[in-house]
C-alpha cells in the first residue's frame, strides 16, 4: 500500500501560487537533496488538473541536461483528478482518474507499492487532507511574506489536526517542515 506524500513551496503567509517567487532564494543542496529523497520514494504521481495543464508543457519538453528531475516527471506514471479533462495525452504515462472520489483515491493508494508524490494541486490537497488521505505534508516555507495570492490553505479549509514529524533548516533561509496526522 502505497503512501500519500506532499510536497509544496509556500511563503509565511501561506502563498503557495506560481511558485516562481522562489528563485530568488535559490536552491540549497540539501534541499534538493530532500526533495529528490521525496522522489525517488515515490512510484506515481498524483496531480489536479490545473498543476497538470501546468506541468505537462513545462516538463514533457526538457531533458535531464535541463533538469536531473526529469526522468521522475516524465517516466512515471501520473494520475489526474479532473471531472472536466478529457486525456492526459499532453504528458506521457498520464492517466485522468475521473473527478475527485475519496475511495477512488484510496484504491489508487492500495495499487501503488511505494508513495504517490503531489506537488501544487492545492484544491486536491485540501480535499485529500479533509479525507485523511494525506499520510506527509511536507512545507517548504520561504522566508517572504507576498501579501498576495492563492494560499495553500484557503478560508473554509477543514480543521485537520496535524503533528510536527520533522524540520529542517536551509542556508537559503526555507524551512523545511513535515507533518503527519496527529494521532
């Protein structure tokens, strides 16, 4: 059975929006370090449709010349939670899932031996959270506060509890937190 573990950049104030804003703090080694740790634990990827329609340009066209992350986006397998997408031809091994369905979710977690990886998809995440879906919630918080745009966790999100499993610190100044539900 396979484990939910997400990743996402978000600013102090909860931004995790275009998360290009995070160029300017550059990239510690061991940060990318844990993220390749998330990575290569994973053996599928699960992703929203807006992050898909995003990521699928950005990534189907670069090569790991451009990016050693390449060969994880693009060889392995994605499955898109959308009710209004019609195929994930734009982006190999993509697979559409159908709308979001806790228990369709719970069955892809059941198929998958290793982790399923998310990054972005922040209304998916919101819903797997208010599920109990979400085995880690991995924070990657910038030191900025942008005073604008889509948060992570939106007004009417659920009350979840969640408890604090690990944090690191970058010399870029990123925090690096993740949660695992509170028991």
């Amino acid at each position: 059975m396979g484990k939910i573990a997400v990743h996402e950049f978000v600013s102090l104030d909860g931004v995790f929006e275009d998360p290009r804003w995070t160029a300017e703090f550059g990239y510690a080694e061991a940060m990318g370090r844990a993220i390749g740790e998330l990575t290569s634990a994973s053996e599928a990827i699960l992703l929203g449709r807006r992050t898909f329609e995003m990521f699928a340009p950005a990534w189907s066209t670069r090569s790991p010349e451009d990016d050693p992350g390449v060969p994880f986006f693009n060889d392995t397998p994605k499955y898109v939670v959308s009710a209004t997408l019609e195929n994930a031809d734009a982006w190999q091994n993509s697979h559409i899932v159908g709308g979001y369905d806790a228990n369709t979710i719970r069955e892809l977690k059941d198929r998958v031996a290793g982790n399923i990886y998310i990054s972005g998809s922040g209304t998916l995440v919101r819903a797997l959270l208010a599920d109990g879906l979400v085995d880690e919630l991995h924070l990657f918080v910038f030191p900025v506060i942008l005073g604008e745009g889509a948060h992570l966790f939106a007004d009417g999100s659920a009350h979840t509890k969640v408890a604090l499993a690990l944090s690191e610190a970058y010399d870029n100044g990123v925090l690096h937190l993740t949660y695992t539900p509170a028991t």
